[in-house]
C-alpha cells in the first residue's frame, strides 16, 4: 500500500499511466488536428465530404473496429508498423505509445470539432484587413487567426484530454491490458470487475476515473471562458 492506505502502487501506477496516455495524445493529435479543422473550414476542394467523414470516423466505429484498424496498420505486420520496426527499430503495438496513438486517434474528431467551430466564427474581415496591408498566409495564421481560435483549441485540447481517460476499446485492442506498459484506468477497472472480490477496487477506480472526466470538463469550459474573456470575445 501506499503511505496514504488508499490505493495499491499498481493503482497509482494506473492513474499515472492514464494521465501520461491522455496528455501524450492530445500533443499527438493535436498538430493534425487543428490542419484537418483548418482545411473543412477554409478549404475548398475535390474529396472535402470524403475527408470530414474520415475525421470524424471514429465518433460513430465501434472502438474496438479502431483498435482493429490501428493494429492492422501498425502492427508489426503491418504496412506502417513492419516499416517502422524494421527502419527504426520502433514498435507501438502493446506499448504505451501505442495506447497513446489508439487515444489520439479516438480523441481526434474532439478537437478537429471544438477548432473548426471557432474558425468558423471566426470574423473574416480580419484576415481580410491583414491581407489588405500584406500580411502573408503565415503571417495571418500567426498573428491573428490562431490567438483568435485559441479557446476553442485549449477547450478541444482539455476535452479531448478528458476523454482520452476513459478510452477502452481501442486501446485494449491495439495496445492490449498490460499492468505498469498500456493498463490505464479503464483497463485496470475491467480487470478488478473480472477478479473475484474485486468490486471494491472497481468502485474506487471507478470513482477517481469519474472524477477526473468531471474535473476535466469543467476545467475546458472554464479555461475557454477565461481565454475568450482575455482576448474580448465575451464579456466579464
């Protein structure tokens, strides 16, 4: 047990290992995610249906077909996971990378979501102006249309994040229940509820898991708020 005789070190180790997915998702996932809002907001070209269903995929798939794809891709069989580990020794099936990739990817159509609605009230004239005294593309994107979207991107971000630590069936099926590697909170819940007597360990797990998808939303609400607040977007 641990000095406070609450959890087990293979509890904490849990909640550690979901936090540390969590986070690591949404800095994967997030970089793509904003180009893919960008380009379904701003962009007008051949194949724009096909490519908003695909981002959003993962809203509607059963996670455990994710799970599946994620391990037929990157698998060390895989086209991109064989390449990987024969080019660069890199694996991330059954590790915590891997239980990360299957997290950003569920997680992804959050952000793309929470970025593409601020772009898309986001007022053009502004970038128009800017365009008018010759601010290039970048120069826009830096200095005024990414400070302007920057709450819905912290609120997509901590959502996302919200929701990375309750993933289950995507990570089980790529990256396996592998106690201290990939066995974050959900999976150590599904492993107390399979052992006999371990409905009280279940609960509390349970508990904190519920706790902190509260702590989380909340906080992305009150971040955006502030964030909007700051640049003048809402009133105090």
């Amino acid at each position: 047990m641990d000095p406070t005789g609450f959890l087990t070190p293979e509890e904490w180790e849990a909640v550690r290992l979901s936090l540390s997915v969590a986070l690591r998702s949404v800095l994967f996932g997030l970089p793509p995610a904003v180009l893919a809002a960008w380009l379904l907001a701003r962009g007008r070209f051949p194949g724009r249906a096909v490519l908003d269903a695909l981002v959003h995929l993962p809203l509607v798939l059963p996670p455990v077909v994710v799970g599946w794809l994620l391990l037929v891709t990157f698998g060390i069989r895989g086209p991109v996971g064989g390449l990987l580990n024969e080019w660069f020794g890199l694996r991330l099936v059954f590790t915590t990378a891997g239980a990360s990739l299957a997290t950003a990817v569920m997680s992804f159509p959050l952000i793309v979501r929470a970025v593409r609605l601020s772009l898309e009230q986001l007022d053009p004239g502004l970038e128009a102006a800017a365009r008018s005294l010759g601010a290039g593309p970048l120069d826009r994107f830096v200095t005024i249309t990414l400070p302007l979207i920057a709450p819905g991107i912290l609120s997509g971000a901590i959502t996302a994040f919200a929701a990375g630590l309750g993933e289950f069936g995507a990570v089980i099926t790529f990256a396996s229940n592998i106690p201290g590697e990939t066995q974050t909170l959900p999976l150590a819940i599904y492993s107390a509820t399979q052992t006999p007597g371990g409905e009280a360990t279940a609960a509390k797990l349970a508990g904190i898991s519920f706790a902190l998808a509260v702590a989380g939303l909340l906080l992305a609400e009150w971040a955006g708020r502030r964030l909007r607040r700051a640049l003048g977007r809402e009133p105090a």
